[in-house]
C-alpha cells in the first residue's frame, strides 16, 4: 500500500478490449480496488488456512478461496 | 359588670389615653396623684355624672385605671416619643390607673395590646377630639392602637427580643452573619466539605447566635457559611471526579463501538480514533461480518464448503491446461525426485487402479484424450509395475511423463497427485497422482523406466481410459505427468479404438504390450536419445525417430528407456520422455495410435511440465533419458496444443523405454502415433502430436516442446497455429487421433494448471480452438496409424517448437514468443508483499503462482467492467464514478460504509489528495506557496 502498484494503468489498459483511457483520479481508485480485492483474497485464504488447522497459508487455501472470490468481484 | 359602669369606665379609659401621652414615666405611686389628679377630671367628668366620686365602682374604677396606667408607664420606656400625649396621657394614665385596681381581662389585653405597638402618634392626636361617648367605641380601638404603642414602648427590651427571635424564624432571610472569617478560609481550603460545614456550622452556631443576637446592628454581608447553607444546595464540587481525557474518548469510543459497528480485533485502535470521528471504519468493507470473529466462533457459513472449493478446483482445472502444464513442469521437476519413490509404491496402486479405473473412464466425449492419455498412463503405470524388474525408476519416469500427458487431456480427474494440482486439476486429476510420479521419475534418471511407465501407460490408455488408474500410477509420476498424461490420453485415445489395449493396460499384457513397445521404442528411443542430447529435439527428425522409438518400445524397453531417458534429460523434458513414453507405452498397449497420440501428446504435455524446470538440460537429458524425454521434449513442446498426439507419442516412447505395456500390438501404430505425436506436439499441444502419427518424432519433438512449454504456454498455445502446421506435418498428425487429440488438447488446454498466466491460459484456449484445424489438416498429412502413434508426443510447444525446430535455441524462441503475452500484472515483490501485509498470517511463498493467476483473471474482470461502465456512459475515459460503481456492485461500498472511508484506509496521501479535496490539508504554518 505504501507503493504504488506498478503498471497498473498500463495493465488495464492493456486488457481492455477498446481505447480507453484513465484519469489519475480513477487510476488511485484502481489501486484502491485492486487493494481490496486482495485484502479479501488474504482473508478469505486465512480463513481457509485455519479451517486446515495451518497457520501458514498455501496456495491450495487460495485457490480454494479465489473462485469464489472472483465471482464476488465480478461487479 | 355594669355596663354603663364599663361603658363608663371604657370612656374614661379612652379619654385618658387619648389624652394622655402614650409614654409616661408615669409612676404608680404617683398614680395615686394621677388618679386623683385624673380622678379629679375624672371626677370633674365624672361629677358632672356623680358628684360623689368614691362610689364603689368609682373605686374600682380608679384601680382599674391606676392598674392600667402603671402597665402603661412600665412598657412604655422608651424615649418619649409624643410629646403631646404624654399630656394626655396623664389624666388616661391616671384614669387607667384607677382601674388598675381592678383590672378587668379586657382591659389587661388592651394594655398588652396597646403596649406592643409601637405605632404612628397620630392616633394618639385624634384620638382626644373625639367625644368621650360616640367615640367610644372608636377610642377603644383607638386606644387599643394606642395601648398597644404605649406597651411596645413599655416592653421595648423584651418585646423586641422577643420580636426578634420570633421574627427569626419566620424570617426567610438567611440568617446574616459577621464574616466568619476562619469560616471563610477553611472554605476556600477546599477542605472536606461535610467537616467543613461541620466545622462550620459548629462555628457557625456560635456565631449565629451571636449574630442573631446582633442581627439588627450586624454587618449583613451576603457570605454565608457553608455550613449554615442549607446541604441540599450545596455542591460539592471537591467530590467531583476528574475525568481525563483519555477515559472521555475512551467512554466515548466504548459507547461507539458497542453501539456501532462491529471492528476487527486489530484494528482498534484505529477504530477507536475513527470511531471520534463518527466513522464506522469497522471492517465492514464487505458485507459480512467480521472475519476473524467468524472464524473465532465458527460462523464460517459464509465461506465455500470444501465440496464446493473442490468443485471449483476443478472448474480451474479445466481452465487453462497450458498453464497447468507450466506449473507442472516446474513441480514436475521438483518432485520427481520425490515422486521417484512413491511411484514404487503407486505404481502397485496403478496396476489395481488400471483395473478399477478401465471401468471409469466413460465420459470420454471431452476426455478421450485424456482416456488415452490416462489408459496410456494406466498402461504405463501398469507397465511400470510390470516392468519393475527394469527399474522403478524407468517405470516411474514412464508414470511421469504419461502422467505429464494424460494431465493435458485429463481435465478433471481427482488430483491426487498434490504436486500436480494443477495438472490433476485439469486433466486426470487422479491420474496426476500418478503422474507425479511419473514426473519424478522425469527428473530422475530412470527415465527408463518412464518411459517403460509410458509405454505401459501407452497400452492402457490404448486400450480404455482408464487413465484413472494410470493417473492414478502416475500420481508419482503426476509431477511431470500432465504431459504425460495428456500424451497418454491422446494416445489412449487413438488407442481407445483399438480398445483391447485399456484392457491389456490393465491387465499385465500391459507390459508386454509395453515391453514390447518400449523395445521398439528403445530403438527409436536411441536414435532420439541421440537426437536428444543434440538438443535438437525438437526437429522433426527427432521426433520421428523418437516416434520410431516408440513404436519399438515393446522391444527393447530398456534400451527405449534408456534413449527416452537420455531424450528426457537432454532437455530436461522428462515430461517430454514422459510423453513420449506415454506414446510408447500407448502404442506397446496396442492400443490405437490415437491413445497412444493422445497419451504421448499427454505426456509430452505432461512432461512439458517439467519443462520450464529443466528447460536447458538437453544434453542431459539425453544422456540419461530415455526416447521418453525425446518424446516427452517434444510433448514439452507442444504444451500448447496439449495434443493428445504428443503424449501418445511420448508415451509411446516410453513404451519403447520399458513401458511396453502391451502395446506390442499395436507397437506400430502407437509408434508411429508416438513419433506422430512427437513431432506434431513439438507443433501442437503436446495431444495433438500424440494423435498423430506417432511417430518416434514425437517424443524428440516433445522434448523440444517442453522446453518450450516451459518458456511459456501461451506462446506455445499462439505458436501452436503455425507451429501445429510445421509439427504435425511430421508425423504426430493422426488423422483418427486428430479429433481426439484436439479435444484432449482442448481439454488439456483447459485443464492445464490455472498457475499459467491467465493470457497463456486464454491463448490456449484460443490456440487450442484454432489449432483443431490446423491440426486436423496437418494430422490428415500424417499416417494416422494408431498404432504408429503411441510415441506421441504432444505438441503442447508445437508453436513454440515450431520456431525453436531448430532446436537450437526452443527456449529463448519461445520465450521470446511468449513473453509478449506472459506478461504478469504485477511484480511478484508487489504482489506479495501486499498479500502478506493483508494476510497478517505466514504465506508460503508458493503462493504467488496462484495469486499471480488469480490477480491476471481479477484485472481483467476489472477492465471489463469498467470499460461497460465507461461505456455505457458514452465515455472512453475510465472515471472516477466508474469505479465507485463497481465498487458497490462489489458490496465493499453500501450504505455503512461510504468510499471515502476505504479510501482513507486504503489509499496513500498523494491518492488521497487527488480524491478528497480537502479544504485544509492539515495545518500548516508556512503554507506552501502553491503556483
């Protein structure tokens, strides 16, 4: 949080299917998503980590997590 | 009485005092004068009455008024105040002094009353005009007034004393008091305030008697002693707590919070300052509640059940073969060594699975491929049990790579095999297990033994796809396996054809089969070794040779296992070899080429796994592997088109190494099919070469395509258009194979690990959809001999090997195809720095793939959405409101918990600044001059 999110415009931009461009106002807005997104991926994968009794997460514990996660950020 | 006697008296009364002064001194002996100087008025009144004066009630007339008089004269001290009455009062005086004799009661109350008064003198000047009859009973009253005057003045000492005492407690005055002053300084001391007024009233007592007794010359200063106060009133301000600062917010906060929102545990504190500021800053942010706090109370409702989390693995099995193949390949590489060991074990398993497993595999419309690639590894696996006399190690690496291949077709079997999650994920999931050990057995030297593991598995999954049970044998092998596998399953599916081969996979004519597969193999398998270890692999000529190999796997195992294990380390394809061994074992089990195909193309595309692990090991890998690593190079390459073929052709050179799971019958085809498959997976997916012709190409080519698959799948999966032209022109282009083969490298593209970066994924996906034609056009130039086929290797690099045929230098052209499509959203330091600050909890750092993967479909979403959003608002500029309306279709912005809350969380303060205007942006004491 404390850096910026490299590329990240560029990113988008770059998966966008059409031209489009991006106001440095919603490019912090960007990162902020993006930040949330993962706090809740870190989260969810907690969870799931101490529901496997692991104090460590894995990357099962994310995947387990990321699907529905992803469909929850699917706005 | 008499009353005209009284009356008569009551009138002299009056008269006298009306007349009299109202003070007299006058003395009672001298009432004797009195009455008798009154006494002579009276008498001279009276005479005009009575001249005879001494009549009895004259008498007793006279003492009244003597009486009167004297009470009169004995209250009435004061100063004289009338002059003028005292005249008359003389002849009243005397007049009451006569009656004073005989005092009646009413006349003793009239004294007192008119004794208390200490009125005005005017009644007294009115009173003596007045006649002595009518105004008697005006005089009367009068003279009570008067009486009550003169008695005041009489009773002066006592009468104000007591006046004053009753007036004091009818007075509401507060009671004056002279300044107290020790009072007044034990006040200010603050001292306890009940000793105080203790104290004070104490004080006070005393000298409230002293002032009320000087209450009329008192200084009336308004100060009153605390103690004379009345306690009610008083307040005791000493007794006050003094609340602090920090117990005020704390209140405050506490009120807050038990009121408000519910907070994080770990972030009270910033809830607590928030929480002044009216913010419900609480982890609202989503709509659930707390997560810790559910999980502290195992509210864990919200979260996905397992079943589902399993359900979704799979679904991200399915999605993007390539990068499961990646992934494998790298885990291939790790724990193959691992895998090594366990194959041992499950290659025991894999023999009785193959069996349980021949009943399985039905659902083959998507997974024939996979089914051959399986029954390939089922083969293979069992072949590996059988040829366990040649070394677990060869049988294990045969597991490997058929494992490597099946993974590519089998999308969703069980992923027993942890090492290839992502490639049991997407393909045999079950067979992955297996594959892992196969993988292992990659990595190892004993790629002999892979690719003996392969041709055995080639025969299985020749014969039904009971890939399961070879995934399950690969499980060991599953590291490397998925192209393995996928090379299995596309050999198997070609196989499948010829059907008896998943039997004879199953049963123990699996070895022969792949024995003598592997012997064919073996040959070829050499001549690929050869090929290997020059590294050029990836040629065509390779790949056919390796496909030779193959085809005589059942031959000379060993010697095929020792080529494939050569082919297999020369680029460190084990999944390659796997593939290839795959596409021998396919082709050993007799089963169809296409099986074989599929499962060299399945183990190419599971060794292509391994690729990226051991990318620059060609030469090594030729030293020590097999015609499996050929074939498995190729399917490596092909990781791509995750052709069945390549893993045919992989696992038909493992057949040649030593699988020879029965696929001496179909050591031809599969051969063919397995060097088909190599050289079509060195273009195509690894399946796809598996499906074709299976040639010893394959395995060769496979390798090529591991390495190249390593570099990246995607660019495989791009290449695989062009590249699946030039492969597949080889050999690995079965016909019959080709649809399977397409669709078990459809399906291994889509069950490739999901780790592949979701762009190789997609390009896959695309890739794979394209390259059916392609690979159907080019497999059409191939001999679609099944049984030629099992050394196929899948083109799972095909694009990928199709520019790096020459073999020279398969990983920097890949990667230099790859890279453009590669590329990651964010930095792995990015990445998981913030991962690990949100997660508070230790990470693994094997986390980032997934991340990685996860972050690449996330953004893409994200564009999505918001290029809608910006859309639908005629705009082509991304604004600020767009996000803002995906973040509450999100749930993370609602009516709790507005944006500008998460962005004071969230956000640095440069971003801050940009959003929020704020009016002063702290305090400033130089302010900046802005320009």
């Amino acid at each position: 949080m404390l850096n910026k999110v490299p590329g990240l415009k560029k990113t988008i931009r770059a998966r966008a299917k059409g031209h489009i461009n991006i106001r440095p106002t919603s490019e912090a807005m960007l990162e902020l998503v993006t930040l949330l997104f993962l706090n809740s991926l870190a989260e969810e994968a907690k969870t799931r980590a101490f529901e496997d009794k692991s104090a460590t997460i894995r990357s099962n514990h994310i995947r387990d997590v990321s699907k529905k996660l992803l469909k929850k950020a699917r706005g | 009485m008499d009353n005209t006697e009284d009356l008569s008296a009551r009138f002299i009364l009056g008269q006298i005092l009306s007349t009299e002064i109202p003070r007299t001194p006058m003395i009672p002996s001298g009432s004797t004068q009195a009455p008798s100087s009154s006494g002579t008025r009276r008498s001279s009144r009276i005479s005009g009455r009575d001249a005879g004066a001494q009549t009895p009630t004259d008498i007793v007339r006279h003492s009244m008024r003597r009486r009167i008089s004297q009470s009169i004269t004995q209250k009435s001290q004061p100063a004289p105040r009338r002059t003028a009455p005292f005249v008359r009062r003389k002849p009243r005086s005397s007049a009451s002094m006569l009656f004073d004799d005989e005092q009646s009661p009413r006349i003793l109350l009239k004294n007192i009353l008119m004794t208390e008064n200490v009125k005005s003198p005017l009644v007294h000047e009115k009173t003596p005009s007045g006649e002595p009859e009518p105004p008697l009973a005006s005089s009367s009253t009068t003279n009570t007034h008067h009486s009550i005057e003169l008695s005041d003045l009489d009773l002066s000492d006592l009468t104000v004393g007591n006046v004053i005492s009753t007036a004091k407690g009818l007075n509401r005055k507060r009671p004056r008091r002279s300044l107290n002053v020790t009072a007044f300084e034990k006040r200010l001391r603050g001292a306890d305030a009940e000793a105080e007024e203790r104290s004070n009233e104490a004080s006070s007592d005393i000298s409230s008697l002293s002032l009320s007794s000087s209450t009329s010359l008192s200084l009336k200063t308004p100060f009153v002693d605390v103690g004379t106060e009345r306690k009610g009133l008083q307040r005791k301000v000493s007794q006050r707590r003094k609340i602090t600062e920090e117990e005020f917010g704390a209140a405050v906060d506490k009120q807050q919070i038990t009121g408000g929102t519910r907070f994080l545990p770990g972030k009270q504190d910033l809830s607590d300052t928030t929480h002044c500021e009216g913010f419900t800053l609480g982890l609202s942010k989503l709509s659930e509640p707390d997560v810790t706090t559910d999980i502290l109370h195992c509210n864990t409702a919200l979260y996905p059940q397992p079943d589902a989390i399993t359900s979704d693995l799979s679904v991200m099995a399915t999605q993007d073969k390539l990068t499961v193949a990646a992934s494998q390949i790298q885990k291939d590489l790790e724990e193959r060594e691992e895998s090594m060991r366990e194959s041992e074990e499950e290659l025991n398993k894999v023999q009785s699975q193959a069996e349980e497993e021949g009943d399985v595999p039905d659902d083959v419309s998507q997974r024939e491929n996979e089914a051959v690639s399986r029954s390939e590894e089922e083969v293979i696996v069992s072949g590996i049990n059988a040829e366990e006399e040649e070394g677990t190690a060869d049988s294990e690496a045969q597991e490997n790579i058929e494992a490597e291949v099946v993974v590519f077709d089998f999308q969703e079997e069980v992923v027993e095999s942890e090492s290839q999650e992502e490639v049991v994920v997407f393909e045999s999931q079950e067979e992955v297990v297996v594959f892992e050990s196969q993988e292992e057995v990659f990595e190892s030297d004993s790629q002999e033994e892979v690719v003996e593991s392969e041709s055995q598995q080639e025969v299985v999954e020749s014969e039904s796809q009971q890939e399961v049970v070879e995934s399950e044998s690969q499980e060991e092998v599953v590291e490397s396996e998925s192209q393995e596998e996928v090379v299995e399953s596309e050999s198997q599916e070609e196989v499948v054809e010829s059907e008896s081969q998943e039997e004879v996979v199953e049963s123990e004519s699996q070895e022969e089969v792949v024995e003598s597969e592997s012997q064919e193999e073996v040959v070829e398998s050499e001549s690929q070794a050869e090929v290997v270890e020059s590294e050029s692999q990836e040629e065509v000529v390779e790949s056919e040779s390796q496909e030779e190999v193959v085809e005589s796997e059942s031959q000379a195992e060993v010697v095929e296992s020792e080529s494939q294990e050569e082919v297999v380390e020369s680029e460190s394809q084990e999944e390659v070899v796997e593939s290839e061994s795959q596409e021998e074992a396919v082709a050993a089990s007799d089963s169809d080429e296409d099986e074989d195909a599929s499962q060299t193309s399945n183990k190419e595309s599971s060794s292509f796994h391994p690729e990226p692990d051991h990318r620059a090991d060609p030469e090594s890998v030729a030293d020590g592997e097999e015609h499996v690593d050929k074939a498995e190079h190729p399917s490596e390459d092909y990781p791509t088109d995750f052709k069945p073929r390549a893993t045919m052709d992989s696992s038909s050179q493992f057949e040649e190494d030593g699988i020879t799971s029965g696929s001496n019958k179909d050591d031809g085809k599969t051969e063919r099919q397995r060097s088909e498959r190599l050289d079509s997976n060195l273009e195509l997916i690894s399946r796809r070469s598996c499906q074709s012709e299976g040639a010893l190409v394959v395995p060769i080519v496979q390798e090529e395509d591991l390495d190249k698959a390593r570099e990246g799948l995607s660019e495989v999966k791009s290449k695989d258009l062009g590249s699946n032209l030039e492969m597949e022109g080889d050999e690995n282009m079965v016909e019959p194979s080709n649809p399977e083969q397409s669709d078990a490298s459809d399906t291994e593209d889509e069950e490739y690990p999901t780790e592949f970066s979701p762009e190789e994924e997609e390009d896959e996906e695309d890739i794979s959809s394209k390259t059916p034609a392609f690979v159907r056009a080019k497999r059409n130039f191939f001999i679609p001999d099944p049984s030629d086929s099992p050394t196929v290797f899948k083109d799972n690099q095909a694009s990928g090997t199709t520019q790096a045929v020459p073999a020279a230098k398969p990983k920097r052209a890949r990667q230099v195809k790859k890279r453009s499509t590669a590329r990651k959203a964010l930095p792995k330091s990015y990445l998981m720095t913030v991962f690990r600050h949100f997660a508070k909890t230790k990470v693994a750092s094997d986390v980032y793939p997934v991340l990685d993967e996860i972050m690449d479909k996330f953004f893409d979403r994200l564009a999505d959405d918001l290029e809608t959003y910006a859309a639908h608002a005629k705009r082509t500029t991304i604004d600020v409101e767009d996000v803002v309306l995906l973040l509450k279709r999100q749930g993370y912005v609602n009516d709790k918990v507005p944006v500008e809350v998460l962005i004071e969380k969230y956000l640095r303060m440069d971003q801050r600044r940009l959003l929020i205007p704020i009016a002063t942006s702290g305090n400033v004491v130089i302010p900046k001059i802005r320009k």
